[in-house]
C-alpha cells in the first residue's frame, strides 16, 4: 500500500475548491500527511494575439491585483488549516495541467484533492 506523505490540494477563489480543501484537511488529517495548497496565475494572453507584449503591457496592473488578491485569499486559506498538517501553499504561473504536474512530482505529493467545475451543457447537433 502506498503511504500518503503530502496531499495536494488547488485552490481558486471559487466555493468548489473551499469545499476541496475541506475534503483535503480530512484525508491529510486521517493519514498524517502534510498539505500543501496550489494557486495557479496564469497570465497568458489569450491565444489569438500575435504580440503578447502588448496584451502584457495593457493588462499589468489587472494581473498585479489577481495576483494580490489570490494571494490574499491563499493566505486565509492556510489559516483555517490545522497546524499539525504543516500547512504551506505554493504559487504557479502558466498552463493548469502543466503547472499542477510539475508541482506533483517536485514535492512529491502522493495525492491530489481537486474539486472540477462542471463542463457546460451542449446542445445535441441539430438533425437535418
């Protein structure tokens, strides 16, 4: 059986992912595992802009506050772990995925506990 050392948990400014943590406290909690916390800022520019500079430029200031404000929020996040959980939180830049696997095997954590916002409903194709 595999020991569950560090649990990772990613966390938004959304209500899923406080209902993630909470989960992860849980199970970090019965396993004796440290937890870490993961914020993702990612500040691409959206794909279609051929000068990423420009978009850079124009949107520093709204990214220093996301940046500002995620920090905020992370910090009240770890306040509400217990401290015997050896709570810390680690910042990311870039893709999710990417990001979130790097972090997996840098620390290494031995298991993830996300929450997933819902994909959007689609509508059938229409029949001719």
């Amino acid at each position: 059986m595999i020991e569950i050392r560090t649990v990772l948990c990613p966390v938004d400014l959304s209500p899923l992912s406080e209902r993630a943590l909470e989960l992860a406290i849980s199970v970090a909690r019965k396993v004796r595992a440290r937890l870490v916390l993961e914020h993702n800022l990612d500040s691409r520019p959206p794909g279609y802009l051929g000068v990423s500079w420009m978009w850079s430029q124009e949107h520093e200031t709204e990214e220093r506050a996301k940046a500002d404000r995620g920090d905020r929020h992370v910090r009240e996040l770890l306040a509400r772990v217990p401290a015997e959980l050896r709570p810390e939180a680690r910042v990311t830049r870039g893709p999710i995925a990417d990001a979130l696997l790097h972090l997996t095997r840098d620390l290494p954590a031995d298991l993830m506990v996300m929450g997933t916002h819902a994909l959007p409903k689609r509508k059938p194709p229409a029949r001719l």
